[in-house]
C-alpha cells in the first residue's frame, strides 16, 4: 500500500511536494527560528488539491499543520517529523476586484502587501496593516484574525472579511464567498474559521472589504509626561477629528530608550527622558483640511498638558521615520538577547498599573538579568511587551511567562490580543477563558475535526 506521502504526490504531482533537505532548509517562526520538522510540505495549487489532499490524510488518520508566511509569534504552525505541514504559497492569485461594491477576492497564498498594491492600483486601499506585510498571507491573517496598525479605525481581519472558502477535515469543500456588507441569512459559518488557527478548516480564498483610497495623512509624535493623560488625550482627539484617527500607538520610556538612545538606529523626533510617547496618525479626505484640523487639535492637547512635546511629520520621510521607531522589533531583538514576545490586552486605564506589577515580578525573579520593553496599540487595549530573562532555557521563559499572564486576571484581560494561542500560550489559556468556554471550544473542535488531524495540539492539546 502506498503511502500517505506517494498517495498526496499523486495528487499534486512532483513539484507540489517537498521532502527532506528541501523541508529542513526552511525555518519555521521569526522570532526564534528552527528548521522545519515535518513528514513533507504540500502545496497544492488549487482548492480541489487541497480537498483531496485533506481527504486522504482524513482517510488516513495523517495530522496536517497549515503554514502562512512563517511570521507568527506563538508556534501556531509549529510542525513535528509525523505532520505533513499544508502550504498554499502556490495559491496566491488576486481572482478579481469589484470597484464599485469595493470587494477584492483572492487565494489564501498571497501575501498582504500585493493586496494593498492591487487595491491602491485601483484607487482603494485594504487597511489591515502590519510589520510582515511583505511576508505573511491572507489565510494566515484571517486564520489568526490580524489585528495590527489601524485597529482602532477599521478593526481586526475579522471586519475586513466578507465571504470564504474553506477546506473541512473530511475534505469538504465549504464556499461561502458572500460579497455584501449585511447577510443574515442564517449562521455567518465563515465566523468559524476566522482566528481558530486551523484548527476547524483551511481557508483556501476569501472575500475582502476594500475601503475607498484616503486622500490625507497626517503623523505626529508626542510625549506625555502622566499615564493618566494618555487615555484622555485618546479621547479627545477621537473627538475633535471627528473619527479619522487611524493610529494611536503608545510606546513605554523603556521602550523609546531601547530602541532610540541605546541602539543609535534612529533620530530621536522629541527629546528623551519622558515616561511615555504616542505615535498619532489620522487618515481623511482633503489634505488641507485634515492637516488644520489634526495640527489645531494637538495645540489645543499642547495647551492642556495633556501632551509635553510633539513633533509633526511634514513629508512622507519624516513620517515614515517615526514609524520605523515604532516598528523596530528587530532593534528591540538586536539590544536584548534571548527574547519573549507578549501580546495581550486589558482595559487601557489598567495598562499603566498592569504593566508596573509585571515588571516588579519579574525583575524580583530575574534581579540581575531581566530587562524589558512596554508598547502596543493601546488604543484599542493591546500592550506588548519584548522582554529578556538573560536565558533562552524553556523552564525560565515558560516561569516568565506565568509571571506575564496571572497578573492579568485581576483586569479580566486577555493572553492574547492579536498573534494567537497556538503552542505557546496553550498551556495559560485558562487565565483567560472559563472552564465553559474551554469546554464549548473544544465541542466545536470534535464536531468539525472528529480526528483531530488538523493543525493538532494548537489552542488546546
């Protein structure tokens, strides 16, 4: 009989499967990147590839770890020698664009910064917007549910999603490739597969939601010199721009000192020595207008204390330098060692708090080699941290980790805001979601999955 391995190159052919050195040669994760470990990777070229390479594992009792763009924090595609690892690198085609119902349909392979490049090519733009856009997918942003820059003004990839397809355990092929903004005709069933990593089906396409091009950008970066200011200045300037605020990223002076005044990688857009920096930006429709309006309302913050220092971007580069500070993990990894990444959220007056406790405990474990960094897209609740305990030994990096995710029960917050639980944060799962909730997960896990082939181990073991 021949194997499961022979069985998928069948179906496939020659060029979809790739074993051996050809697997080991890729590295699997980003922060702390291995070789891959796995049976084989797959690539099908088409939706019925993916079926029936998925229906013969299903036949087969053979697991299967769906990879993206290799970007995520959390070991949700971590694979093993006995997994064949699924990738849809080969299904990357943009199918179509709608300018007027402003929808764009694409395959789960392409990566997201051809999205954007499609959209505003045809006078739209896509806004879920993140660091790897040049390297993850769109099945991978909607199988974790992406959240990223503009959050606060577009929502997640849950919002930007109108219609699927996907790929069930058995094989089934399940399109339910809607293209309205209201349908509720029924269950929204695509819900099912947005930010359960895999776990209940492979999306294999998708509708998205354009937005029409904006035509104003307007960046500032300030300094507050109190916590408690920066959740007020939030609402006020969501106020007085009258809903254009697209970025509100709040970075720690840990933070800016790390990636600033340490590393010399940057020009530094205010004076140091302040506790906290916001990075603004706000998006509209009349440059000029925009401009005065986003330039009178930070006076008016400058005028109330709310904010100690601000400078304004003036063109695209100055713009684009003050973003490449908030986006400088890769500063952050170079400055620190051995590196955890945190990603969680809890209501933004606690941020402040929250972020203190973690500190003290960590640095009452590790008095002589902690340090760590504060920032994240606070206003919309998620707070990073990138930390090191001097050590990349598992044992210390999971006790940080427990450190990192019981102080957030006494806020009712979550382990994870945006990256996933996959094998990393499986084990703290329960500090965030009540034995029910777990129990009710893992119902719909056994419904759709009976076998448990797919992506297994992830979210729950």
């Amino acid at each position: 009989m021949a194997g499961i391995v022979d069985t998928i190159t069948n179906i496939v052919g020659p060029g979809g499967v790739l074993t051996g050195d050809d697997v080991s040669a890729r590295p699997t994760g980003w922060l702390r990147p291995s070789p891959t470990c796995a049976k084989a990777i797959v690539r099908p070229a088409t939706t019925d590839d993916v079926s029936k390479v998925i229906r013969a594992c299903y036949e087969a009792g053979q697991s299967i770890v769906p990879v993206g763009g290799n970007t995520g924090l959390v070991d949700g595609a971590r694979s093993n020698e006995s997994d064949i690892l699924l990738s849809l690198e080969r299904m990357k085609a943009i199918e179509a664009t709608d300018t007027v119902g402003c929808t764009m349909t694409v395959q789960a392979g392409v990566p997201l910064q051809l999205v954007h490049e499609a959209a505003e090519a045809e006078g739209l733009m896509f806004p879920l917007d993140l660091g790897a856009r040049g390297s993850c997918t769109i099945g991978g942003n909607i199988s974790t549910n992406a959240g990223g820059n503009a959050v606060i003004r577009y929502g997640m990839m849950r919002e930007q999603v109108l219609g699927l397809e996907a790929v069930l355990a058995d094989g089934t092929v399940l399109s339910s490739m809607n293209r309205m903004m209201k349908n509720n005709a029924g269950y929204d069933l695509k819900q099912l597969f947005i930010g359960t990593e895999g776990t209940l089906g492979i999306v294999t396409r998708a509708v998205l939601r354009l937005r029409p091009a904006l035509r104003s950008q307007n960046t500032a970066f300030v300094a507050v010199d109190e916590f408690s200011k920066i959740s007020t200045l939030l609402n006020e300037l969501g106020a007085s721009l009258g809903g254009s605020l697209t970025a509100f990223e709040v970075m720690w002076a840990d933070f800016f000192e790390t990636v600033v005044d340490d590393s010399g990688r940057h020009q530094p857009p205010v004076s140091a020595g302040y506790p906290y920096y916001v990075l603004i930006e706000a998006c509209g429709g009349s440059q000029d207008v925009d401009a005065e309006r986003f330039q009178t309302a930070l006076v008016e913050a400058l005028e109330q204390s709310l904010i100690v220092d601000a400078a304004f971007a003036q063109n695209m580069q100055q713009r684009s330098a003050m973003w490449a500070i908030r986006d400088d993990i890769d500063g952050l990894v170079e400055k620190l060692g051995p590196t955890i990444a945190f990603d969680v959220s809890l209501p933004i007056g606690n941020a402040d708090d929250y972020a203190a406790s973690v500190n003290r405990g960590l640095a009452a474990r590790w008095p002589d080699t902690f340090r760590g960094t504060t920032f994240g897209h606070l206003g919309d609740s998620n707070l990073h941290f990138l930390l090191t305990v001097g050590s990349d030994d598992y044992e210390q990096q999971q006790q940080a980790m427990e450190i990192v995710y019981r102080e957030l029960r006494p806020y009712g917050g979550s382990i994870s805001a945006e990256h996933g639980i996959g094998l990393e944060k499986q084990p703290f799962l329960h500090h965030s979601r009540n034995d029910i909730e777990i129990a009710l997960m893992r119902n719909l896990k056994r419904a759709l999955d009976p076998n448990g082939i797919l992506n297994p181990g992830k979210i729950f073991s």
